[in-house]
C-alpha cells in the first residue's frame, strides 16, 4: 500500500531540508496537517504545498518573497 501519510520528520527528508523547519511550515499555517498522536502530512497535502510554492523563496515562512524578483535585485547590485 502507498504511505498516504508522512511524519514531520519524512517531510523533512523529502523537501531536504530539517524537522524545525517543517514545524516553522506548519506553524506559519503553509502546510496543513492531522494530528494522529503526532503530527502527519496527507501526501496530497505535501503535493499542494510544493505546487503552491513553486517559485517562491520560503525560507521565512512568514515573509514569502518572488524568486525572480528576488534574483533580479540581486543581479543589479
């Protein structure tokens, strides 16, 4: 059977990145969750968010900036 459902700590190992992070995602209300004695992402959930963000510079889930805006200043410096 397909894993519908994933950890924090999954999540963290499939968008590379670490748990605190994804805890920060899910504290800014950016990806929805279950809670299921602990946290646990729906994979469609995961989906959403990734095609949601494309393009977009999260790194502070509470000042989401434009990529290419972004790289646009940054090569006009």
């Amino acid at each position: 059977m397909e894993d519908i459902l994933y950890t924090v700590p999954e999540v963290s190992k499939l968008i590379k990145t670490n748990k605190t992070y994804v805890y920060e995602l899910i504290k800014a209300g950016l990806l929805p969750v279950l809670k299921l004695g602990s946290y646990k992402i729906r994979k469609v959930s995961l989906e959403e968010f990734l095609s949601r963000y494309e393009g977009k510079d999260i790194t502070n889930p509470r000042d989401i900036k434009d990529i290419s805006k972004e790289e646009h200043h940054e090569n006009n410096i």
